[in-house]
C-alpha cells in the first residue's frame, strides 16, 4: 500500500490537474470552441446522414460513439460522483463539469489524431490509438524518430493494458459485487464469476459483437436510470437552484464538516472532481480513441467531432443527474444513524514509529440498544468520527478523521448451534506527520454518533432508497450491473488493441484470459475504498502521462484537419443523404 500511494502521489501531484485543465482549454481556443460543432453537425454524423457502406471501417457512428460510451459510461457515473462529492464536497461536481467542457475539445483532437493515423490493413477490424498514431506520425520521418516512436507506443500500450486490467475492470466488478453482497447477501465471488461469465460471451466476437451489444445496452441503461432519478429529483425540484448554487460556490471556498461529510478544502475538490471527472468520461486518457477508430468514415475530423459529445453526455448529463440525487437527499451530509450505545474512547499505542490509536469499547453488538437492527448485518462497515488536535490534513484543511469498524460474526466458535452473535473488528487510525500540517500528537472522539460508510454505487444506492425505500436496492444494483458490464466489454477490447500492438493476434486470447481473472480479483480481492482509490487513480494517471504529451506535441495535425473539414462543410462539399431509420442505425444494418 506504501507503495501504490507513492505512485499515485507522483501520477496525481499538484501539477496533474493543471495539465490536464490547461490542455483542454488551449484546444478549446486552438480549436475555436469545437464543442459547438459537436453539438450541432456530431449529433446529425451520430444520426446517420452521413453513413456509408463504402467507407473504411468496421462500424457506423452511432455505434463507435456507443462503444466509447459504454466505456465511460460506467460505475465512475454512479459510484465515482459519489466518491467525488462524499470526499470534496459539492464543489468537486463544478470541476468535473470543466474538466468535461474542456475534455470536449480535448478528446475530439486525440479522436481525430487516431483516426488520420489509424490501420486499416484489416477492414473489418481496424486499429487506431496512441501507439499507432505516434508510431506513424512520428517513426515516418525515420532516422532517430522511429525507434523513439516505438518505444513511446510500446509504453503507452503497457499504461493501457495495465488501466485495462486494474483500474478499469476492478473498480466495475467492486462495485457490483459490493452493492451485489450489501443488498442481496450474494458472495462476492458469485458476482466475479457471473460476471466473468457474460462478458467472456461478448468480446469473443470482437469490435462488431462489442459495437452492437453497446448500440442497444448504453441508450437503454442511461434511459431506466435517468427516468429513475427525475422521479426522485421532481420531490425536490424547488431545491435545484440552490443546490447548483451551493455546487458552485464550493468550488471556490471551504466546506464544513457536517454530519457524515468530515469537511474539505477548495484544493480538495479540485482534486477530487479532475480525478473522477477523467475517470468518468477519459478525456486525455487516450482510451475513447481506439472505440471511435473502428468507425466507417473516410473524414477523421468527422469521427473527432461526434467523440466530442462522450464527456458532454458522460459528464454533464449523467453525473450531474447522479450528484443531483445525493445532494438533495442529503446523502453526502446525514446525520448519524444512532449513538455507539456503550463506553467507547480511543488510546494511543506506544511504541509505533507513526502515531496510532487503537479502539477501547465493548466488541458486542448487543450493547447497541440505540441502533436499528437492520443496519448491523454481517459486513456492514460503519465509521465514528474523531478529531486530531493540533494539527489540519495538508489535502483537505480539516482535522476530522473516520475511525472504521466492520461487523463480524462470531457465532458457532465454541458451538456450532449456538444462536448468531456478532461482534466489532475495529481498525487501528494512524496519522502519519507527513499529511498534516503541525503536530497530530492528540486524537479523540467527537460524540459517539455512529454513520454507515457508503462507498461509491452503496451511496448512490441509498440516496434513491431515502426517497423512495426500495428503489436503490433494485435500481441502483441493476444500473451497477448493466453499466459496469457495459464498460468491461469496451475496455476489454482497449487493452486487446495494446497487446495487438506489442505482441500481434497470438496474445488476444491469452489476455482476454487474464482480463477475466481480472474480474474476479476485482469481485473478491478487493477490500476497501481506499484501496480501490489506489487502483482507479494509479490506471487512470499513468495512461494520462503517457497519452497527453503525444496529443499536445501531435495535435496541430488534427488541429489542421478539423480546419479543413469545417470549412469544406460549410463550402457544402458534403451531401449527406436521408436519415435512415433508427433501428438500422441502432444495429448498424445501414452500413452493411
């Protein structure tokens, strides 16, 4: 863990959101606000009138920008938001919405780049991405440039194989299981394998099975679960302006402490908005590109400004709607559930080199009179809050801490028919000097109110259930399925393109092999949201690094040819023909 952590500090230093921000706004203004023509000539491309049989390619438009969806629109729609605003606070959703306005101009220009660069030597499953876009733009001018092209393709294919096999299959099989076992008392592992089951029985057929399982899985999901959250936000439809309000002016002041949330910085939510924002629609990370490379166009620049409406939709629209829910529910922010209902304190271990407390209380659940009986079922994880004195956490300006217990079952220890019995397992809370600012020499507890821990989709879960008891069971466990099943299948063939590219065919199915053990690693292996964090944040910003230094050193090309394209549009060199119907469209038959 001390490991992965000094990874991610060095993949999510101060530097990284910048970068990241500061590319999409040069490409906005390079660019001339592209995320116009996105919304205006991408949505009539992704309509159809411009398909034709004839162009290179495997699928239409429609069916590119669905596989890229259901990449991104995933867990990090429902579980992500929810990590965001329970660890930055309301202001974390204002920055996931720049980091989505800017994302637009930055992923049209790395979707156009993979298009120019792409190969199509086999029509019928074309390949494109970073590594095959810096291998030809750049190894094209020989001497020294192309073995230093090669090296770069082949490091940014290992970033895309390792998010492929981490971050983004085990954070969709964590939720799923989590959510799975909170709610229906499934085994974990029961979800990894049936999970690993269906998604081996689609990426078997390759780019054109993973194009039409998305074409009709992603409007269908987006739909039952969009429906789903106006009915909940239409009860609190007068609070909206507000909360946008209360969203906005939380980007740029300090949130305070307030029942469940232990309170945050501006730098906080900046933070933690540019991460799950990138996570949620990938814009930079180089990933959406090799969806959209397998569309029939022979115009680049056309696919690079249809895949600029991924983090429009991904972004804007979903997790907004999904941050909207828990906001007004006052998920993020409720109360405490009951009081510990015993003699709890917290004392200091001597003898650590890092400072650490242990948990002094009555392990048996029988002396929580004060709590409702459904809230303690075996694995439930539950959090005291605690208050270090003198000293303020350097990421996030408070001096609050969560002091963790999980609910285990001891019954059946001495005799197997005794009757259940559960019991606490407390975790020890150190404070390492190097994250807070002065001397965190002192810890005790504030009160002994105690709050459920809901990580990711269970927040999201339980925001719908505040509303309306029952609909997050069903709802949320459903769109946890259908989303991450829908993005397991795109990612698995993004890493496929990366081991294409090292290794040729002979290594497709020896991965999909690992990508489904992967599975159920995610399902099983798991344990914890700081340890899923880990995983999400290591993926997402090694593929980052190795992917925004190709586009911003190569993007005058696109830049270039989304020029050209935009004035031969308006000179009307393009004749699109009538729409065709949305079923054909739908199933890609207007292509065939």
């Amino acid at each position: 863990m001390e490991i992965l952590h000094s990874i991610s500090n060095i993949l999510w230093g101060p530097w990284t959101p910048w970068f990241l921000f500061a590319s999409g706004v040069v490409f906005t203004i390079w660019t001339r606000f592209t995320q116009y023509m996105s919304m205006t000539h991408g949505v009539a491309v992704v309509r159809g009138i411009y398909d034709r049989p004839e162009d290179p390619g495997a699928i239409n438009h429609f069916q590119a920008l669905s596989a890229a969806l259901s990449g991104t629109v995933g867990l990090g729609n429902i579980g992500g938001v929810a990590l965001a605003i329970g660890l930055g606070g309301p202001g974390a959703l204002f920055w996931m919405w720049m980091v989505a306005l800017f994302g637009m101009a930055l992923k049209t220009v790395e979707i156009t780049l993979a298009m120019m660069y792409r190969n199509t030597d086999d029509p019928d499953n074309p390949h494109g991405g970073a590594m095959w876009v810096v291998e030809k733009a750049l190894g094209s001018k020989g001497g020294i440039w192309k073995p230093v092209a090669k090296v770069i393709g082949v490091f940014f294919s290992l970033t895309l194989i390792n998010s492929a096999l981490t971050s983004s299959s085990m954070f969709q099989t964590w939720n799923i299981a989590t959510i799975t076992e909170s709610y229906f008392g499934v085994p974990r592992i029961g979800s990894g394998i049936v999970i690993a089951l269906l998604v081996g029985l689609v990426i078997v057929g390759g780019i054109k099975r993973i194009g039409h399982v998305a074409a009709k899985l992603v409007p269908l999901m987006c739909a039952l679960y969009l429906l789903s959250s106006f009915a909940v936000l239409a009860q609190h439809v007068g609070e909206i302006p507000e909360l946008l309000l209360v969203i906005v002016k939380s980007a740029f002041q300090p949130t305070e402490a307030t029942g469940a949330f232990i309170g945050g910085g501006i730098g906080y939510a900046f933070m933690q908005g540019m991460k799950r924002a990138l996570y949620s629609n990938e814009a930079g990370q180089g990933s959406a590109p090799i969806a959209h490379a397998a569309a029939k166009t022979n115009e680049p620049a056309r696919e690079g400004i249809v895949g600029g409406l991924g983090p429009f939709i991904d972004t804007i629209c979903i997790c907004t709607i999904t941050a909207l829910v828990i906001l007004s529910t006052g998920t993020w922010n409720r109360e405490a559930i009951g009081d510990f209902g015993s003699e709890i304190s917290l004392s200091k271990i001597e003898g650590k080199e890092v400072p650490t407390w242990e948990v002094d209380a009555s392990e048996a659940l029988e002396n929580l009179p004060a709590m409702r009986l459904d809230e303690w079922n075996e694995g439930a994880d539950f959090y005291l809050l605690a208050k270090v004195e003198g000293a303020t956490m350097k990421k996030n300006a408070n001096s609050l801490v969560k002091v963790f217990g999980e609910v285990v079952e001891v019954s059946g220890e001495n005799s197997p028919e005794a009757a259940p019995a559960f019991a606490i397992r407390w975790s020890e809370i150190t404070l390492d000097p190097n994250e807070w600012e002065g001397n965190p020499d002192g810890l005790a507890l504030v009160g002994s109110g105690v709050h459920r821990e809901y990580g990711g989709a269970s927040m999201t879960a339980h925001a719908f259930d505040l509303e309306y008891p029952g609909l997050g069971k069903w709802l949320v466990t459903l769109a946890s399925w259908l989303f991450g099943f829908s993005t397991l299948i795109t990612w698995s063939y993004y890493g496929e393109q990366g081991i294409v590219y090292l290794f040729g065919n002979r290594g497709v199915l020896p991965y999909k092999i690992l990508f489904l053990i992967g599975i159920l690693y995610g399902a099983a292996g798991i344990t914890g949201t700081t340890h899923i964090l880990l995983v999400i944040d290591i993926g997402t910003g090694s593929m980052l690094w190795a992917n925004l230094p190709i586009v911003i050193a190569l993007g005058y090309l696109a830049v270039n040819s989304l020029k050209d394209y935009g004035k031969r549009l308006k000179a009307g060199e393009f004749h699109p023909h009538a729409a065709p119907p949305i079923t054909k469209v739908v199933d890609g038959s207007d292509v065939e």
